[in-house]
C-alpha cells in the first residue's frame, strides 16, 4: 500500500497528505490526458534520449525502436531554435551531433558562447530557424563508444518536439499502451537571457496536446530549480528535480549567488523543500548506490531513496548504459577494459530496483524492459 500511495504521489505533484492523494488523483473532466484510460506502470522504463545505445540520440528512429524494445516513456532534451521551436538535441551546441560542419553555408556560423559558465566553441541552435536545422542530420555523439551506431549518421533530421508528441500518441494507440514524455528544458537560465525562454512554450505545447493534470503520462524535468518552480505555477503536470552529484551545483543557484548546491537539496529537510514544487526527483544513479576504490558497487544504497520516499517524491535515477565504460566493475564483460563490450545491465539494474528506485534512466530500454519484469517482488 505504501509503494502505491507513493506512485500515486509520483503523479500528483501538489504537497499533500497521503490520505488525500487518492481524491487529488482523480481526473477531472476539466483535466482531458489524452492516455487517461490506461496509466502508467508502477516502475518506469524511461528510454533516456530513445534508444541510444542503438541509434543516434535524439532522433525519432531512436524513440521509435526504444518504444518497441518496451519503454514506457520517452526522455527528449528540448532546445530552442532562433524562431522559438522546441527541438532535441543533448545541447544546445551540435557540432558532435550532426553534419552542420559540413555544410559551407553555415560555416560563418561557428562562434563561442558562454554557456552555464562554460566556453563552448561550434554551432548552436539558437543561431539556426527550424528550416534552416532541418536541413541538417543527425550523428552519434559518442561513437568512440558506440561505433555501431555511425552507421546510422546522416540519416536522421532533429526532430521537433510536436514530432514527438506526435510519434508518442500514435505508438500509444498503435500499441495499446500508454507512452509517456519526459521533456528536459536544458540550460533554462541561457535560453532566458538570450530572450528565448523555454518554460511557457513547453507548458503551451503540452496542454495543446491534451496533457493536463497531474495524472498526465508527462515529466517535466530540468537540473535547475527556480525554472521548475515557474513551471510549477503554470501547471500541475508532473515536474522532476534532476540532481548532479555533490558538489555539483545548479546553474541558476551559481548564477544568483545562493550558495547552496545539491547536497542541500538531498537532505530530508531539502527533500521536504523540494516536494513543495515537484513530483520526483532523478539524481545521478551513484547517488543512490556509491562505488568502492574498485569501481565496484557498495552492498547498500544511500538513505536517498528512503528519504526521498518519506517525503513523498519519487525517484528516477540516470543513467543506465550497457557499456563497461559506464558499468560498475562488476557488471562489466570480459575484458574488462574494452569500453565498447556490453555487460550485465539488467542485473546492475535490478540492484537499483531492489533499493527500492520507481523507474530507472537506460540507453537501452529492452535492457531495462527485461530487469523490470523479471525483478524479485519488492
């Protein structure tokens, strides 16, 4: 019953007690979700930027082969274009994304940008209207790691998130189950200064598409906080708080001269303060179970999922990655330095589930697709 009122938390945003959440949970016919008849599962497969550990990251083609290696919810990073369109893209620079480097047209548009205090040299999208981007397509970002996937460069255009939107609607009736969103605004505090703000155009999306209330199958996230907070008086869509390993600290605390980072935020008065805005929080997965000298993982996880649960949040870890290079040693296949060798995500994911974790974060959603359903009950 526990774990039920907490899922049940994980979709009702607002700070209330658990005896009210089966009331606030209710949908209103003022509150239309387009996938209301059939929710989410208790444990969430998020396929972080698609299926990524197969495919060019950020690309329909990779969403649409994450959804049918069993995702629940779909991760895009949202940007924005110089005439204010929400597209994917891992950044806002896409020089290790896509081809623009190829094209001479473009060429006089290489420049450096400051971005969340670091210099950054390339070409970035805010420089570029929506026609202008999709004449582009998109490559692997790490293909040191993943060369496969470079067969696939060159193939793909950046996708925007109406597309998306789209593709996530028409799997959801193709397949009968419901596939979630799970938008990242990234760099919040630049697009703003730069008069391209995020939030209000992501909120206006959502709700055009018929995601209202806080039964919605969507995830707004960010690792900022103030930008949430907004988000937060302009809908009661699910909002989650990602956090950066200590002593990483959010831009906008940086940017403002609040002297906090995320340690802060992860102790259970934060957690207390973090649950007046959002619904769940996502934190580096080394977060919630550490490593020893030998990259190994410890035999138990932080109190962060259990304080987090006591405070009525939710918890989505990232990110799962099939690789040695991102694996716990002991997950790792032999031999154990070569980067690009895939180990045993599934059991590395199960020991996150059996700490108790609502949904996990993987480049390889049939990976977590298969830890989740055959994982010992909880």
């Amino acid at each position: 019953m526990r774990r039920y009122l907490r899922l049940m938390r994980c979709l009702c945003p607002a700070p209330i007690a658990a005896v009210a959440v089966l009331s606030a949970c209710s949908i209103s016919p003022k509150e239309p979700t387009p996938m209301a008849a059939r929710p989410l599962p208790a444990t969430l497969v998020i396929a972080h930027r698609g299926a990524s550990a197969y495919r060019p990251e950020h690309t329909l083609a990779a969403y649409r082969l994450a959804i049918e290696l069993g995702a629940d919810v779909i991760e895009p990073d949202l940007v924005s274009t110089r005439d204010g369109v929400l597209v994917a893209r891992h950044e806002n620079e896409i020089s290790g994304t896509t081809d623009v480097a190829d094209h001479p047209e473009f060429a006089a548009r290489r420049t450096t940008r400051q971005i969340d205090g670091v210099t950054l040299s390339g070409w970035f999208t805010e420089d570029f209207t929506l026609a202008e981007l999709r004449t582009l397509r998109a490559r692997e970002r790490i293909p040191q790691i993943r060369p496969g996937n470079t067969s696939y460069n060159d193939q793909e255009p950046i996708p925007t998130l109406q597309e998306i939107i789209d593709l996530a609607q028409r799997a959801t009736r193709d397949t009968g189950r419901t596939i979630g969103l799970y938008p990242e605004t990234k760099h919040p505090s630049y697009f703003r200064s730069i008069g391209l703000p995020l939030e209000a155009r992501l909120v206006e999306q959502l709700h055009a598409n018929g995601y209202r209330g806080a039964a919605a199958p969507v995830f707004i996230q960010s690792f900022e906080v103030g930008n949430l907070k907004a988000i937060r008086a302009m809908t009661d869509l699910p909002i989650i708080q990602l956090l950066a390993a200590p002593p990483e600290r959010p831009w906008d605390f940086i940017a403002s001269g609040d002297a906090r980072g995320y340690a802060d935020l992860i102790t259970p008065q934060g957690l207390v303060e973090v649950a007046r805005y959002a619904t769940g929080i996502g934190p580096d997965k080394n977060m919630v179970i550490a490593r020893d000298a030998d990259g190994r993982l410890l035999p138990q996880p932080t109190p962060l999922v259990a304080d987090a649960h006591a405070a009525g949040l939710c918890v989505h870890p990232y990110t799962f990655r099939p690789e040695n290079r991102f694996l716990p040693a002991d997950f790792r296949s032999a031999p154990a330095d070569d980067a690009t060798a895939r180990g045993d995500a599934v059991a590395e994911i199960q020991r996150f589930l059996a700490a108790g974790v609502d949904g996990v974060f993987s480049d390889d959603a049939g990976a977590a697709r298969r830890a989740v359903d055959t994982a010992p009950p909880r």
